[in-house]
C-alpha cells in the first residue's frame, strides 16, 4: 500500500483548511505525547494559521501551536 | 477534629490553580516537590468540621510519568493514597481533558470530578447531562465555576462522600482496549503469581507494561528482571494479533471511550466561534506584527511597573513639565520611596537606643547599618519581584504569553532557542530573579538552564536606574542620554540570544531548539485573585529560600566595609577590607578606564544589590546626589560609557545568584554563570574604552 497518497504534511496546509490526521512519522514516546494531546490518527483538524512560524491548529477543542518541525511529520489527508 | 486528604489533579489550564485558590481561601503553602524544581501548593479548609488537607498536583496531560510533573503526580496518587482525588476538567473542552479523568479513573476509585467553567460552556451554549456521565463513570461529577465561586460547597460535600466511601467506585475503571483484554489479563495474572508491583493496582500495571511505560517497567527490571521476557513475548503476540502499535491502542482506545460519553451527554447549541479571540489572534500570531505588539505591550507594562515602584519616569516628565515639587512627591510616594524611608527610620532609631543604653562602636553598627539594613535590602526586592510577578501572572492568566512565545519563535530558533525562551527575557526587564525562577515553565530541561543562565544579562529595572544616573552624569543631553540606554538595551538582548546559543552548543551540546508544543488557551481578562495569588506565593517562595542567604552576604559585606587591619573603623571606608580589595582590583578596572579604588568598592557594593553602586560613590565623595558623586569623581563620557557596559552585564546581585543556586542546583552551572557574566561586562567595556581611546576621547 502506498502510504503517502492523497497525504501531505500538516506543515504545507493552508489557514482555514480542515484534515483528518492518518500518520505520525515520529519516536514512539514524542507520539504518544502527540496522541495524548489528542493529535490522534483519525482525529479531524483545522488550521487557524500557518505563516512563518509555528502552525496554528485547532483539534479536540483545543487550540495547539507546533513547530514546523513536528507539523512536517504529521501526515493528513485533506478534506 | 477529622482529617482528610484531598489531592487536585488535572490537565495543564483547566482551572486547577483557581480552584485551589477558591477552596483554600490562598492560605496555601507553596514548596518545591522533593528533588525536582517543581513547585508544589498545600492548603487547608474546614467543611462541616472535617479539615480537608489540599495538595495542588503537577497540571499534566496524562498520568504516563514521562516527564516529572507526570511522575510527580502518579507517585502522589499512588504512595499517599489520597482519601480523594479531584479531577478537573474543562466544561468548554471535555473532548480534551476528560482524557487525564480516564486515566485518573483507571488508576484510583477514590475520584470526584469537577466540572469547571460550566459558566464558560453555559455562555457558548453547551449543555452537559451530568447525571448521565455520572452513571458511566461512576464517580460524583459537580459542574462548577471555580472563577464565579458557583458549585464549591457542593464539591466538597461529594469529597467528603467519597472520602467516607460513599458514593465511589467498587472497583477501577475499565476502558474498552479492542480485543488487548485477554493479553491484559494474562500479564495481571504472571504479576499476582510472582506477587511483583504490588503497590500498583494490578490491571492497570499490565496496561502500562503494554503501553511501554518506562518507569514501571525499571521498577520490575529492579524487582523481577525474570519476568521481562515473558512480558516482551506476549507484547509481541498481542502485537502481532492485533496489527496495531499498542501504546496508540490503548490511547485511541481511551478516546473512543470518551467520544462514546461526549456524544450521548452534551449537546453543542450553537457552534459559538470566540470571534474576539480569532480576530485578536490574526494580529497577535502574525510574523511581523505579533512580535511587535508583544514587546510594545511588555514595555508599556514595564514602564508602568517602574513608575509604580520608583516613580520614574513620571518624576522626570513632571519635572519637565515644570511641576517640580509634584515630581518629588511622585518619587517620594513611590514604593521603594516609602519603604527606603522606613528603612532609614528605624536604622537611626535604634542606633539613637542602642547608644542610649550605653552601647557603643561596632555592635550599633552591626545592628544598626548591617543587619537592619540587609534586612531592608531583602525587603526593597519585594516589590519588585511581586510587580514582576503581577505581570507575569497576568500575562499567562490572560492567554497573551503563549501567543507572545508562538510569535518570537521563528527569531528564536535562529539562536537555538524556543518561543518560548521569550518570557525570562521578558520577566528579566523587571527583575532578574523573577526571570531565573520562570524558567521554571519550560518543558525542556536543558532550554530552562541555557536561559536561567542568560536571562541575568537583560538588565532589569535597578540596573536601569543605575544606567540612567550614569547616562544624567556624564551628559545632559537627553538624546544622548536616551541613545546609551537604548544601546545598552539592544545589546542586552543580542547577547541574550547569542550566548544563549554558545552555551547551547559548547555546554550542553544541542543542535536544535525543542520544537514548540503548546495549548493556546482563550483570551480573557486576568482574574485579580489569581495574579495576587501568583505573585504573593512566589514572592513568600522566593524570601523563604534566598532571604538567610541575602542576609548572610548582606552582613559580610557589612564587616568588610566596615573593618580594616585597625579594626572597627566607625565610617573610615578609605581604611577597610572592601577597600584593600578594591585597591588589588583596581589594576583590572582601570584596564577598563576606571583606574580607581573606589570604582573597584563601588562594583563590590554593586553586586549586593545594584543601587548599592550609587551609594557607594555618595558615600566616598560626601556628595549625596548620585549624579554629582558621579561628576566629582570625574566619569568622563568615555568611562561613563565603559562603565554602564560593566555595571549592565556584570552579576546582577546576590539574589539573583540565590536564585541561580536554587534553580540550577548545580554549583558547575553557577559558577558558570558568574564567570560568563563577569568576562562579558570587562570584555565589552575594555574594547569600548581602548577603542574611544583610538578615537581620541578621554
Ligand atoms: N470562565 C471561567 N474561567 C476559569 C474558571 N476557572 C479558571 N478559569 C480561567 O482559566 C484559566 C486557567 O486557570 P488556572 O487556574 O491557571 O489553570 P490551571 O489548571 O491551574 O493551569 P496551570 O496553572 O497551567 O496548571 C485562568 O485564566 C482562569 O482565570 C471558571 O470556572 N470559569
């Protein structure tokens, strides 16, 4: 199965698109510290902003800023 | 009269340091968790005459123990056995926080949760069916308001409940893991044969063992290494069976749980969007603008703090504006006025006693100058450090910190370091102290030493005094007076940032910044109890660890003004030890064009609290206003500028490396520190001065 089709980087998506998170390319404990925050795969995101700097994003209620480090290797599918 | 134990647990901004507050009335003791710099709140309140005894916990997304605070609080719960835990959660966000209640609830039966800002969620018209999370947690669930004060009695009437039993859990909570069951069970059994953990509830240490949780599993390596492998087997089996990594099983489990318990108990009215929030955030997150406005904003603030505490500059602008006995009285009333005076009030009244009761020489003085005074010393930080403290609490309370750290971030990074390295820079404006102990907010332990250790450069606001008399002193131009400050300033935050990154890479070899991970939490207006509360227990924190210290060095210093090779010298400053030393450091001041003993004595005062320095020059040339002491000794433009670079940057004063020690904890660190600020302050003034030199200014 080809995992990265149809996926891109949560770091490219534009403000004010909406996702659904399929993969997170990190260490086992970074996420599981991503998943109990709840950056689930599964789990639908928006994007508040994403300019220069960290990319801002609302998921479970909750609005979280991530580096554009993480957010390059959370892999979501467009909605 | 009945004891109890009441723990308050919870994610980080859901309301857990409010409701403590609220409950404990801020009769609270605040302390460090042992061996960690982890700040830890007791307090105490009586309901129907039962003491219910109040330990705060560490504010953590989950129990997994993967960082201190986590550690912290599973241990809490685990070896006090706490007669109740509180849980708090978020009405406006339940998706979120009800994540640590299952937790909590897979750990311990004793729960009672509160539903805090049910006001928040009433106002966006979310309704929550309490009774109907009740029956499938099982535990008493009290909707309250810990801001508005709505619901506190009868939380603690359902604590008490529960703590006599009644009303809780028979046994833990069981979330279903999606076919890991029959592995759980099988691992919960091998740990009741070979009787290993036993102070953890069973099942929930066979979960753990399948989520990979580190600490339990060194706690079995230390008790039964034998039965590893055989858990590592089943691991693998369950793995294999499954298909799935097994630690996102058992999360994505507890969340489908909680979905379940969202989508049949609250009922969203209206998709209320907190409009003022996102349009206040396109501004405050912008690349450009954020950064703009976060500083414009801290300045401001800054700005009215140090009128608040030594009138300046208000002093100044009514002087100009020619309202020139307002302006003293401005300063006068300012706090720091106030308390001088008081100071100075009671130092001579006791020596006027003291020389009544036929006292005489050394111990009026020791009394008199060095205790009292050391002592007004300690107190004339305090309004400082809770002014500090006031804004930083409001800045976090009010949501603008984290938007301030997202938008400083990509500057940031450049150096090494995260957004969030920007709020010890900001706390250092107002007073190194309260800058050192905020490093205590970051997640990263190695971000929170590099800044503890650098944010003393960022000249705080006794320094800015300093710099101002030195700026008035040797010119009377306002601009040129206006341009040293402005420099020593922009400087300031240039080496923040550039030693920052040296410290980075030389001592703790870090290649990257952490990468930022933060809640932003909704903008609202900062509640008073709160930022008091903040301030005042810090402030009571800091006085409590730093003050003997303070005192101790404050006297020391004392004696060494004080008494020369002939003894008890009654104001003979020319003839004493700070003196003697002075003279053998004058060699290396005067390398930085201030060839003088009483400039070497002058940074010796300097270092117990900065407006020391000025005292110094009053007392060695008779000349009581500062800015004429300065003129006396003849500072030139050119030394004038050699010496504000050394008096910026070098140690700040002893309570901040009181703070250093209690911070860092590492002597190597600290010394450290010391060092890297001392070579700055001479390095800089040197080249300043040889380089004017050059130039041909004196
Ligand atoms: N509307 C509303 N706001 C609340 C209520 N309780 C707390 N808040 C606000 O929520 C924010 C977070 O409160 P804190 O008490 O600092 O939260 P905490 O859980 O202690 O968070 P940490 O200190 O980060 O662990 C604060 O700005 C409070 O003013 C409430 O009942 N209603």
């Amino acid at each position: 199965m080809d995992h990265n089709q149809g996926l891109v980087p949560l770091s490219i998506m534009r403000s004010g698109q909406r996702g659904r998170i399929i993969t997170l390319n990190v260490g086992r404990g970074q996420a599981r510290r991503l998943m109990e925050m709840g950056l689930l795969p599964g789990e639908i995101v928006d994007i508040l902003s994403n300019s220069a700097g960290p990319i801002i994003i609302r998921v479970r209620d909750v609005t979280l800023a991530l580096g554009r480090n993480i957010a390059s290797r959370i892999w979501i599918e467009a909605m | 009269m009945a004891k109890i134990l009441a723990a308050l647990a919870g994610t980080p901004n859901v309301g857990k340091s409010t409701l403590f507050n609220r409950i404990t009335g801020g009769d609270v003791h605040v302390a460090n968790w042992p061996g960690v710099t982890l700040q830890r709140a007791e307090g105490k309140t009586v309901h129907h005459g039962i003491e219910i005894n109040i330990v705060d916990l560490p504010g953590t997304y989950s129990l997994s123990a993967r960082d201190i605070g986590e550690r912290v609080a599973r241990d809490f719960i685990v070896r006090k056995k706490p007669d109740v835990l509180v849980v708090v959660v978020d009405a406006t966000s339940l998706k979120k926080s009800l994540y640590f209640a299952v937790m909590a609830l897979e750990l311990y039966t004793r729960v009672v949760i509160a539903l805090n800002m049910i006001d928040a969620a009433d106002k966006r018209g979310i309704h929550i069916d309490v009774d109907g999370m009740e029956a499938k947690l099982g535990v008493p669930i009290v909707p309250i308001s810990a801001l508005k004060g709505i619901g506190i009695g009868v939380l603690l009437d359902r604590t008490l409940d529960v703590a006599q039993g009644i009303k809780t859990r028979k046994e833990l909570l069981k979330v279903n893991y999606n076919g890991l069951e029959p592995y759980i069970y099988k691992i919960e059994k091998i740990l009741k044969n070979e009787n290993a953990l036993n102070h953890y509830p069973r099942i929930w240490t066979a979960i753990r063992l399948f989520e990979g949780d580190e600490v339990i599993v060194e706690e079995l390596r230390e008790e039964k290494p034998e039965l590893l492998p055989k858990i590592e087997a089943l691991k693998e089996k369950a793995r294999l069976e499954l298909g799935e990594d097994l630690g996102r099983l058992a999360i994505s489990s507890r969340y489908s749980f909680i979905d379940d318990i969202t989508k049949s108990s609250v009922i969203e009215v209206r998709l209320a969007a907190p409009s003022f929030s996102e349009k206040l955030d396109r501004l405050m997150l912008h690349p450009l603008l954020g950064p703009i406005i976060s500083a414009f904003v801290i300045l401001i603030t800054f700005f009215l703090i140090f009128a608040i505490n030594t009138g300046f500059p208000l002093n100044l602008l009514l002087e100009y504006a020619g309202y020139k006995e307002l302006a003293s009285l401005v300063e006068e009333y300012s706090l720091s006025g106030i308390l001088g005076s008081a100071f100075d009030l009671l130092s001579s009244g006791i020596k006027a006693w003291m020389t009544s009761i036929g006292y005489s020489g050394w111990t009026v003085g020791l009394l008199a100058d060095g205790i009292i005074d050391s002592l007004g010393t300690l107190i004339s930080f305090v309004p400082l450090l809770l002014l500090a403290y006031i804004f930083l609490g409001a800045m976090q309370d009010s949501g603008l910190f984290p938007r301030a750290a997202v938008s400083f971030d990509s500057l940031f990074r450049k150096f090494g370091l995260s957004g969030k390295a920007f709020f010890p820079a900001a706390l250092g404006m107002g007073c190194s102290v309260a800058a050192v102990t905020s490093t205590r907010a970051m997640d990263d332990d190695r971000e929170r030493r590099v800044t503890a250790m650098t944010s003393p450069l960022i000249p705080c606001q006794a320094r800015l005094l300093v710099l101002l008399t030195i700026a008035s002193a040797v010119s009377s131009d306002p601009l040129s007076q206006s341009a040293l400050t402005i420099f020593i300033y922009v400087l300031s935050f240039i080496l923040y940032l550039l030693t920052s990154n040296l410290l980075n890479k030389l001592v703790f070899k870090i290649e990257y910044a952490p990468d930022l991970l933060m809640e932003l939490p909704p903008y609202h207006r900062p509640s008073l109890r709160v930022v008091w509360w903040y301030a005042r227990s810090n402030t009571e924190h800091f006085l409590r660890k730093a003050g003997l210290l303070i005192l101790g060095l404050g006297i020391v210093t004392w004696f060494l003004l004080n008494f020369g090779s002939l003894g008890y010298l009654s104001g003979d400053i020319a003839n004493s030890f700070a003196a003697y030393i002075g003279n053998i450091l004058s060699p290396i001041t005067s390398l930085i064009g201030l060839p003088d003993w009483r400039y070497a004595l002058a940074f010796e005062v300097g270092f117990v609290a900065k407006e020391g320095l000025l005292i110094t020059f009053s007392s060695v040339t008779g000349v009581s206003d500062p800015v004429e002491a300065l003129r006396v000794i003849g500072l030139t433009p050119l030394k004038g500028v050699s010496m504000a670079l050394a008096m910026s940057y070098y140690v700040p004063c002893m309570a901040t490396v009181a703070a250093l020690i209690t911070e860092l904890r590492v002597g190597r660190y600290v010394l450290l520190t010391i060092l890297m600020e001392l070579m700055i302050a001479f390095v800089l003034a040197a080249t300043a001065y040889w380089t004017g030199l050059m130039l041909g200014f004196t």
